[in-house]
C-alpha cells in the first residue's frame, strides 16, 4: 500500500502512534490513553503551540516562528525561556544546502520526512548541536538560529561557560544565544531531543510569543555557511526581526531594500 510517512517520538499521554488514513495515504498521528494530549498541554501550558501551528510549508514555518517563545525545561525543574529572532528555511528536494538535497534519506536527517514540529538535531565539527524543525514539504524543515533570552540568564550563561575557555570575557544577555549552537548550549539542547515533536515534548516546546511580529518587521536574506550550495547561496530563506541585537549577523544590504 501507500507508505506511511514517518513519525516522530512522543512521550506520556502521545506515547503511541497509529494511522489515521486519509484515501490511500496513511499519516501517522497520535493515538492518545485517557485524556487527550492537546487539551492536556493547554490546560497546564495555556501559551503552548500545538500540532495546527507547525503544519505550514517551510518558509511559512520559518517566517511564522519569529517572535515565539522556546522553553526549555532543565532536569532540575529550571525554565529557560528566549524569544526566536532568526531562522533559516531548508526546503529539501532542489535546495542544495538542504540535508535532504535530492530526497536524501538517512538515520541522521529522518525527522526532516517526519510530521511538521518534528526535532532535527544534528551535531556539527564532532562538537556542537543545531536545533531544527520539519515543516509541510518533503524533507523540509526550519533552522532555530537566534534567540532573545527572556528568562533564566544566569542559567543560560552557566550553561555556555561550560564550553568556553577559563579565563574569558563574561557573556553579555545579548551573546548567550545568537548563534545556533549558542542557543543549543545555552538551553542544553542535545541529540536527545532528536525525533522528538515539539507539541508533545516534556523538555522542550514552544508557546505564542506575547506580541505578533509585522512584516515590515522581517528581514529576509541570504544563509549563513552555505558557501557549496551553488545557486542556493544567495537564496533569501534567512529571516529575522529587523533591529534586534540578538540576531547573528545584519545584512545591511537586505535592509536597505526593505526600507
């Protein structure tokens, strides 16, 4: 028959999975014991994006996250909290920075095939992690680049100082998490959260940001590090909030333009 399209890890009350069909095709969604999961979340975590938010094509996704909260529940009850500033959108099959280039499947880049607000981590140099999320689109997934810290600095400055050299500058609010892996070691973001759904996840999810974000407030340029991807290079699928000293890098250029 039709193949299922791949889920993603879910714990307590989403913990199992099982098709629900639509025609031929057969989409993997939750299957919940008791309560349902939604409601529960919105009971107790009343700000919380849910599996609607996330069902959105890449650059939809990517442009819609700026100004949304990420929260990160340490394991000793601490929150963290920042506010996204900047993502990139990856959009697979003909993009040629995109893991998924040409439907490029592997163990490492499955949650890019799983269902939208699947986790995507990855490490890069053999040292750092990178936090992303799946959209609607085949192999598609936003890239979480900045974060505004909101709450838990002190928290977060303790969690970079433990990948820094003894003896450096302390980290100003504004350096804690404007980088991706800045972000993944100041929220302790690991591999573990790989396959994960972001509505489900105990540890980590999202929650509406306390005020929308215009248009005319969104930048959108070319991605960073991409050097390789030929034409793909200057490709304006990076967003982020215009005059937010968060963001990793200001392309003065893109905000002439958008004056």
């Amino acid at each position: 028959g039709a193949a299922a399209e791949l889920q993603p890890r879910v714990h307590g009350a989403a913990a199992e999975l099982q098709p629900r069909v639509h025609g031929a095709a057969a989409e993997l969604q939750p299957r919940v014991h008791g309560a349902a999961a939604e409601p529960r979340h919105q009971d107790h975590q009343p700000r919380r994006l849910l599996w609607d938010f996330f069902r959105r094509p890449c650059v939809a996704l990517a442009r819609e996250c700026l100004g949304q909260v990420m929260v990160r529940r340490l394991a000793d009850g601490t929150e963290v909290r920042g506010r996204i500033v900047e993502t990139e959108a990856y959009l697979g099959g003909e993009d040629c920075a995109s893991h998924s280039r040409g439907g490029r499947r592997s163990l490492r880049n499955a949650a890019m095939f799983m269902s939208p607000g699947t986790l995507y981590v990855y490490q890069i140099y053999g040292l750092y992690f990178c936090l992303n999320l799946s959209s609607e689109g085949d192999g598609a997934a936003v890239l979480v680049r900045s974060l505004e810290p909101l709450q838990g600095l002190d928290t977060m400055r303790g969690l970079r100082s433990k990948r820094r050299k003894a003896g450096g500058k302390p980290l100003k609010d504004h350096q804690l998490c404007n980088g991706p892996s800045k972000l993944c070691q100041a929220l302790d973001i690991t591999k573990s959260f790989d396959q994960e759904h972001l509505a489900a996840a105990t540890d980590l999810w999202m929650e509406r940001g306390p005020q929308a974000i215009a248009g005319t407030e969104i930048i959108s340029s070319s991605r960073i590090g991409i050097g390789y991807a030929g034409e793909w290079v200057s490709k304006p699928l990076r967003f982020y909030i215009k005059n937010n000293k968060c963001v990793s890098v200001i392309d003065r250029k893109a905000e002439a333009m958008n004056d």
